[in-house]
C-alpha cells in the first residue's frame, strides 16, 4: 500500500512541476506590439509603448518574432507568428495558449479537424463554423491549410445550406 502511495505523491509531483514550467515558458512568449515613438521625447535605450489592437492580445512562439497572420473571429483580431509550414490549426493552439482564444474540435478521420466550437460558440441549428483565408472560403480545413506571412484568416459562424 505504502507503495502506491508513493507513486501517486511522485505522479502529482511531476505533474504539477511539468503544469508549472511549462506555464512560466508559455508567459515568457507573449509579446506586445510596439507603437512608434517620438526620438525627441523617448530615450533611445527605452522600451517602446505597448499598443493595443482591437482588445485583442498579441502572441507568438518567441518573445522575438513579431506577429505575422492575423485571426478574426466575431470581430475580434488576434494576431499570431505563423513559421513557414504552420497550419491554421497550428496557429489556432498557440493562440489559444497565449490568449484568450479558445475553441474545441474533433479530429475526424480522412477529413482533418473539424472545429466545434470557438469562444465557446458552438455549432448548432444548421450553424456552422467557416473557414475563409484572404476573404476566400478555404478549401481545406484547419489542419490542412497552410499559412503564409500577411494572411488573414476568419471564422465565420454561418448556415449550412
């Protein structure tokens, strides 16, 4: 008995050390975008303001890298860094874990991801959500379409005719 005991005080240990680190790495990656600044009234060595867009955060894998996609959703913009090869889907994790993006979706065999939910607006009565990327309904799905620096992507909550 003693035994297992120990083994789930070692589990809960290791797991909350892992919840822990990896809450502490994914804060050190959020980044604000800097607004100019006016060389007169500024210092060069000082940090420039932080700018806010539409209430929406800012977030990307590295404090380094700024912003290069841009989600709306319900007319709320997030901005994300995409590195080349990221999916929509990829993008869409790590906003939802550096923001207040959330959004739920299964993994369907053959077809991709298939969003459920987004800001926790469910699909429901013939409602669905829709992809479009530059303005154009995605012929992929999230886990199928590929970024590149300058898209915008957007959810659409629409009818299914």
């Amino acid at each position: 008995m003693k035994k297992y005991l120990l083994l789930a005080i070692a589990v809960i240990v290791l797991a909350a050390g892992s919840y822990l680190t990896e809450r502490s790495f994914l804060a050190s990656s959020t980044i604000t975008v800097a607004t100019s600044t006016d060389d007169a009234t500024q210092p060069a060595s000082a940090a420039p303001a932080p700018a806010a867009i539409a209430g929406a955060s800012i977030a990307t894998t590295s404090p380094a890298q700024a912003p290069n996609v841009t989600f709306v959703v319900s007319g709320t913009s997030y901005g994300v860094y995409a590195p080349a090869g990221a999916t929509v889907l990829d993008a869409m994790r790590t906003l939802a874990s550096t923001t207040n993006f959330a959004f739920t979706g299964r993994e369907s065999s053959g077809l991709g991801f298939f969003v459920d939910s987004i800001n926790g607006k469910s699909s429901a009565g013939g409602s669905y959500w829709f992809l479009y990327v530059n303005g154009k309904s995605s012929d992929t799905g999230a886990s199928a379409t590929a970024l590149h620096a300058g898209d915008t992507v957007e959810w659409r909550y629409e009818k299914n005719y």
